[in-house]
C-alpha cells in the first residue's frame, strides 16, 4: 500500500512558482498534489495554475494557506 501524495500549497504563482515549483511538484504525482496556491488577484478559477491542467483552490494569503486543514507541506 502506497501513502497519500502530501498534500501541498504553492505560495506565488510568479516565475519561480509556475517555471520550478509547481512543475517540480507535479513531476512526482505519487509524492505531491497541489491543493492550494496563493494568488492575490487571480483572473479565473484556480488561477494560473490552471495553465498546468489543474485546479487548486486558490486563497489570497498564505495565513489562509497555512490555516487550511488539509494543506501539510507550504
């Protein structure tokens, strides 16, 4: 039995968040999913990580990141 991808949110979707982190973190789908980002004024639902074929819930502070229960790697 195989554990649970860790549950993980992205704080910036700027360059490094869309050109290294996430891409980096849905590489190994068996160890990570991105369930959260933190972007401040995203154009549409699950922001720019959307562009990846995904759709985290996207807060607007990284307090509400790190206070969502199921976030367990910021």
């Amino acid at each position: 039995m195989s554990p649970e991808p860790i549950k993980t949110a992205i704080v910036g979707v700027g360059l490094a968040g869309t050109v290294f982190h996430i891409p980096l973190l849905l590489a190994f789908p068996d160890l990570f999913e991105v369930t959260v980002v933190v972007e401040r004024n995203p154009k549409q639902e699950g922001g720019k990580a959307t562009e990846f074929g995904i759709k985290p819930k996207v807060v607007s502070s990284i307090e509400e990141a790190i206070s969502d229960a199921d976030v367990e790697l910021v």
